[in-house]
C-alpha cells in the first residue's frame, strides 16, 4: 500500500504539473472566451461516463473480492461481462446522438459567439466519439485499482497529461489557435493510451482474465447492475457537484467566467488530487479487511488520515494567502481571479478531502444505502441552489452551493462509519 501511495504521488504529481502548465499554454493557443467554451464542452462530455450505470465501480468491488479469493475464472467473467455491458450501452448511445447532433445549437447551448463556434457541431461529434472509446477502455485502469495498484492507474493518466502537453506545445509553436485541434488533442490522447494499455496488459499481466466471448455471463451482469446502479446514483451527485457548475456559469454569466471558475478550481483543486492518491487505496483495503472482519484496521487507518487531514488544513491556508501571487505567476495578467472566488474554492476543497476519508471506506465495505439517499438530495437541490446563489452572489455563489450540499456528508459519514466499526449499525446505518 505505502509502495502505490509513492508511486500515485510522483504519478499524479506530473498529472498536477502538467495540468498547470497546460492552462496558460492552452490559453495563449486559443484565448480565454474559446478555452471556457472547451470546458464547458469537456463537462458536458464527462457526463457520458454517467451511462454505465455504475458499472465500473460495480467491478471495482466484486473483481476485489475475486482477486481477494483468488477467483480467477469468477475475475474474467467479471471483466468480460463489463466491457460486452459497457460497448452494448455506449453503441446504442452513440446511435442516437449520431441522429440528433445536427439538430443541436451548440452555439447557443455553450452560450458563446466566438469565431470558432461555427464548426462545433463537427468538433462536438469528434470529440463524442472518442470519449466513446474511453468509456469502454478505462475499465482497464478499474481492473488495477481492484487489484490494489492504482499507481498504474494514475501513470495512466500522467502520460496522458504529459502526451497532452507535448501537442498543445507544438500546435503553439506551427498553427494559430484552433478549438478543433484543442478539442482532438484532449479527447483522443487518453483514448489512445487507454487502448496501448489493454492490448498490452491483458497479452501479459493480466492475461488470465483477458475479456472474451466465451467468458461473458449475464448472470454477473445482474450482481454488476445491481450494485452499478447505486454507484450509478452516487456518480450522478457526484458529478453535479462539478461538471453541472461549468455549465451554469456559462448560462448564468459567459465562457469567460468558466476560464475564471476553472483557474480557481484547478488552483484548489491541488489539494484533493494529492489527498485523493493517499486515500483511493482505502476503497479495495476496506473490501479485504471487511471481509475479515479486521475492525482494528479501521480504526487506525481513521487515527492515520486525519492525522493527514490536519496537514492539510493548514497546506490549504498557505494555499489561499499565496493564490494572488500564484495567479500572476501562473498565468500572468490575462485572466483575474478574484479572492473570495479562492476562499470557496478552497474551502469546497477541504470539505469534499474530509468527507472522502469516509466515504471511499464505505464504497469498498459496500454499505452506500445512507450514501445514495445523500446524493438523492443533492441531484434534486445542488443546481438550484448554485443557481439562486449564484445569481445574488455572482461566480462565488455557484461554488457555495456547491460547499452547502457537501457539508451534509461531512457529517453523516463519520457517524456511520463509527456505528459500523463498533458494530452498533442498525437499519439504514448499515446497508
């Protein structure tokens, strides 16, 4: 575990790096009215993620337990099962947004005027179509979370940054700013490593469990879609805690304040990214030690992270009172961030850190009924009240919204994870 946690650090440490180089790179190649109009592009992308039901977290569990009991013939079932369930759903999705997409105004659903919205439509279904291929092929990075190395997962995602940042750096340095070359780089990169990675994963490491015809059984499909929906549920509130605000900022003000809301977010996002390395090994941790019934277990490694969450808070501080002069260092004078814009986000930040210290440790003991009701109530009043707040506050309003709803699981989830631990949990507590 503390051998991933290292390698997590230095992977995701690049992914952060190249992140933050990436945004004034991006910036000066396009500007900042045309990089809002691919974020909000990008979150609107994200939201195909949303359509397998769950599915990945599903076989994140139940590959665990697999791997766990040593089940390997259980484990390629499993793997098959999932990418035949996720290439059936995203071929009957990508059907359908084929018919519809030339009848769709992207120009008035991101809300801009730029130069470059005239070939939307076009960009809009290339980048559809390779965040398709994504959609089935991440199930590789799922297969090595569950076997508790999600270093290799997140070396994914860095050389997928770092491939990104070395053709943003040369269409900078040969081509004017185009939305279109911006949009195939981001969308097809990933895709294309994703692809690399199955083919030589599953032709060496993993090839026991490589997906095939004859390993599929719909029986497993079941036990994934039951318990995929309710992550599916999960995703939902999840995602609307974020990718939804890219959007209403761009209804509720313009493309230019999504370059400003994502500056600010990225800035404090730094923050869950690092804490998110050291606590993603608790979700398939806790499927084994739950399995043995190691209460011991959890209760050190709950002394052992807030601990961490006390660093930091007080990182978190140094991070607010240097934003001003990390804006200015970090992207010059082309975009201003506000301060208090710094503070919610930051504070947003902690929030969503402390609460994640829980829940990924009841995603992997598998009691998320608490969890799912929570998420209800955040997909029925995060966007409303971003909305409200952000229209009497302005840009900040849209992020307190945001802190609102996930103040709720800052405080549920430690008292089910204590009623659980001491095997007090009745009712909902412990489903």
């Amino acid at each position: 575990m503390q051998k991933n946690i290292i390698f997590s650090l230095l992977f995701k440490g690049i992914s952060i790096l190249t992140s933050l180089i990436l945004v004034p790179m991006t910036l000066n190649y396009l500007n900042p009215t045309e990089y809002g109009v691919w974020l909000t592009l990008g979150s609107i992308m994200t939201w195909i993620t949303l359509f397998d039901i769950g599915l990945g977290n599903g076989l994140r569990n139940k590959l665990t337990e697999a791997f766990s009991n040593g089940d390997i013939v259980k484990a390629k079932s499993l793997v098959s099962t999932t990418f035949a369930l996720l290439t059936i759903i995203i071929g009957i999705f990508l059907f359908f947004f084929l018919i519809i997409n030339p009848f769709l105004d992207w120009s008035v659903i991101l809300n801009t005027t730029a130069e470059s919205s005239k070939n939307l439509s076009k960009i809009v279904l290339i980048v559809f179509v390779f965040f398709s291929f994504q959609f089935v092929l991440k199930t590789v990075g799922t297969i090595f979370i569950s076997d508790q190395k999600p270093a290799a997962n997140d070396f994914l995602g860095a050389i997928s940054s770092l491939l990104s940042l070395i053709v943003i750096y040369i269409l900078s340095k040969f081509t004017s700013g185009s939305l279109l070359y911006v949009a195939i780089t981001f969308s097809s990169l990933p895709a294309l490593v994703f692809l690399v990675t199955c083919f030589f994963v599953f032709n060496h490491r993993y090839d026991s469990i490589k997906p095939s015809v004859q390993s599929i059984d719909w029986s497993y499909g079941k036990d994934l879609m039951n318990l995929g929906v309710q992550f599916f549920i999960l995703q939902i509130g999840g995602l609307i805690l974020y990718f939804t605000s890219n959007i209403i900022v761009a209804q509720l003000f313009s493309p230019y304040d999504v370059t400003v809301y994502n500056i600010a977010y990225k800035y404090a996002n730094i923050i869950s990214m690092v804490c998110i390395i050291i606590i993603t090994p608790l979700w398939s941790s806790s499927t084994d030690a739950y399995q043995q019934n190691d209460w011991k277990w959890f209760k050190n490694i709950e002394k052992k992270m807030l601990k961490v969450y006390v660093l930091v808070f007080f990182v978190a501080l140094i991070l607010l009172f240097a934003s001003s002069w990390f804006y200015k260092f970090w992207i010059g004078d082309s975009v201003s961030i506000p301060f208090k814009l710094s503070l919610i986000m930051i504070i947003y930040n902690l929030c969503f850190v402390f609460s994640s210290i829980y829940i990924y440790i009841l995603n992997g003991i598998g009691k998320i009924r608490l969890q799912l009701w929570s998420s209800v109530i955040e997909i029925i009043f995060t966007i409303p009240l971003c909305i409200l707040f952000g229209k009497i506050v302005g840009i900040e309003g849209v992020v307190l919204g945001m802190v609102v709803m996930i103040l709720f699981r800052c405080i549920w989830a430690p008292i089910q994870f204590k009623r659980i631990i001491t095997e007090k949990a009745i009712g909902i507590w412990n489903k």
